[in-house]
C-alpha cells in the first residue's frame, strides 16, 4: 500500500510539472501570436500610409476637393488628410471600385473599450457621404499612444512639426 502512494505521489508531480510546463508553452505561444500580428500591422499600416502619401495628388483649381492638411496640434495624436489617386491593390479599394480619386484620412479615434486606435478612412474625392453611403474606415493599428508627423523643410535642411505650406507636396 505504501509503495502505490509514493507511485501516486510521484505521478501526481510529474503530472503538475508537465501541466506547468504545457501552461508556460500555451502562455509564450500567445504573446508570441500577438507580438507577431502587431508588427504585422504596423508594417501594413506604414506600407499603407507610404501608397498614400506617394500618390498624394494636388489640383489648385479645386482646392476644396484636394486639399492637403495635417494638424499636428495634439500633443500625442497627429492627423492627415490628403487626396490621392489610389492603385487597385490599395488597402479596401474593391469597396470603390472604379473610384481611384479619394480623400483618405490617418486619424487616431476611441474605439468601444476607451482604446487609441489608428483609423483610415477612405471617400470619393466627388461623393457625397451619408448614413447611407457612408466613408470606409478601416483600424490600421489598435492601442496607439503616439502618432506624430514631421516634414522636411528644405530651406532649412531639417524636419519640422508644423507643416506650413498647406496644400503643397
């Protein structure tokens, strides 16, 4: 009898190591999950901001359709609105179908849960939005603490905050 309980006993422990050692594995396997999917956003949302920017397009005529303003007043959040004519493999761009002229927005928004997130938000340059037809966002990274802008300026050979030659690329 005794040696059936030393036998349970050290079965019993083996167990608890293995179940700890299966938890520890579980765990790391969890973090690791979610560490890769946050570089994978914000590797698709500095690739997506990049198509953005690049195809960045201004038409004085009709400033109030391509306008070009950034705000970078907050202390913590920048914004960046911008017309531009959009390539197909565009992120959300079989939404608007044949329309490659749209106004995208980067702005940093509460979500349900009070978190910062990074949102891009797509319209047709020439659509009216409503309810009914209303702009496309899309979150590009979750529980941002910063997102700041800088420009360059070339008369003085550094980067600035505050871009001040509004609707000029």
């Amino acid at each position: 009898l005794i040696e059936i309980l030393i036998a349970i006993t050290v079965f019993a422990v083996v167990m608890m190591g293995m179940m700890t050692t299966w938890k520890c594995i579980i765990n790391g396997t969890q973090v690791g999950e979610a560490a890769a999917a946050a570089a994978q956003r914000a590797r698709i949302s500095m690739k997506t901001m990049e198509d953005a920017l690049v195809n960045t397009q201004i038409a004085r005529q009709n400033i109030q359709y391509f306008s070009f303003v950034a705000d970078t007043s907050h202390e913590n959040f920048a914004s960046l609105s911008l017309a531009a004519r959009l390539p197909a493999n565009f992120l959300c761009s079989g939404y608007f179908g044949d329309n490659v002229m749209r106004r995208v927005t980067f702005d940093v928004e509460k979500d349900a849960q009070n978190r910062n997130n990074l949102v891009m938000t797509q319209a047709p340059i020439l659509a009216i939005t409503s309810p009914q037809y209303p702009p496309k966002s899309i979150t590009l990274a979750k529980d941002v603490t910063f997102f700041g802008l800088e420009f360059w300026s070339p008369t003085d050979s550094e980067f600035k905050t505050e871009f001040l030659p509004t609707n000029e690329v």
